[in-house]
C-alpha cells in the first residue's frame, strides 16, 4: 500500500516501525506521551522540596509536629509507585533530656504511611552537634490524584527541638525527593 499524506494531515499505508530510526525526537511528542513508552521501573519524574530555615518547637510528649517539609506530586499512572527520599535534622535544647530520641515519620495528604524513622540525639550534650536522619520509603499510591507527602516530627518527651539546626548552629537543609516510578 502506498504512503499518503491527505489534507488534514493524516498519514496512511505506513506500517508500525515503518520510519528510520531517529526520525522522531522526544521533543516531538505531545508531553506526557514519552512515559507510556517506558517499562516498569523507569523514573517518570522527580518533585523536590527544600526547608532551609530552622525552627524552635517547644514540644509536648509524645505529639507528632509538621516540620514545614512536604512535596506534591501526580502520578501518571494509578500503577507507578512513589519512592521517597528524605533527610531530617534536629537537637534537643543543650540543658534538657539530652539522649531523647527523636523520630520522623513520612504522611501522605494527612495520613501517616511510614512507622518511626528515629535516631538518638546523643550529640546533645554539645551545642553544636545536631544528629541527622534519612527516611526512603516505597509507596503505591494506586491513584493519579495529587498527593502532599510530609515529613513529621516526634520528640517523646517534653522537650524543647531544634529543628534543621543545632543549638548555636543554623544553615542546615532538609530536602524531599519524590520520584514516580513506572509499574
């Protein structure tokens, strides 16, 4: 069968694979269209968060506190997964409950999804020492609705937190990485 173009840009006769490779470009495609072609595993794409400034929390026993470091994302595909990557910082005031152990934990649009991710702040003692955290965590979401991932904090003692800092010293970073992995 013969190649035709007709008047409204059509193309006819040319069978799957039927053009040279290369000839068609990512950059061609209408966005979104490359994902599909991708096999399970792949990175569709990846959110980042940033929290730079620092926080004082006066914190009640056992209370899980919003530490200003979330994401969004909208998966592709109500098969994909959602592989988070998180790091957290803090210091209990250098005169109080210095080996509290503080934990994190991961929500998702208010719920948690993760147990503790904890670490011991044994650096306390010193007031430039604030002891550091990584949370990685697979979620399947099941969904191509938005989604907020935060990251939570819990001290579980009445305490007052540093948070992304230590006592006398400031200009630590949290981040979130969100990553939609092809299913």
């Amino acid at each position: 069968m013969p190649i035709s173009i007709n008047g409204s840009g059509s193309i006819t006769g040319l069978s799957a694979g039927g053009l040279p490779d290369g000839s068609i470009t990512a950059a061609d495609l209408a966005a979104g269209a490359a994902r599909s072609n991708f096999g399970a595993g792949a990175v569709l794409q990846v959110i980042q968060g940033v929290k730079s400034d620092s926080d004082t929390i006066s914190a009640s026993a056992n209370t899980w506190y919003d530490t200003g470091l979330e994401a969004t994302i909208t998966p592709s595909s109500s098969a994909s997964k959602i592989l988070i990557m998180a790091n957290g910082h803090g210091q209990p005031r250098y005169n109080e409950s210095p080996n509290s152990p503080v934990s994190f934990r991961v929500t998702k649009n208010g719920s948690s999804i993760t147990g503790k991710f904890g670490f011991n702040t044994a650096g306390a003692n010193s007031e430039n020492q604030a002891s550091s955290n990584a949370i990685i965590h697979l979620d399947s979401p099941a969904t191509t609705s938005a989604l907020t991932y935060k990251i939570q904090i819990l001290i579980p003692s009445t305490n007052t937190l540093y948070l992304n800092r230590s006592y006398a010293n400031t200009g630590l970073e949290m981040r979130i990485i969100l990553q939609e992995i092809a299913g």
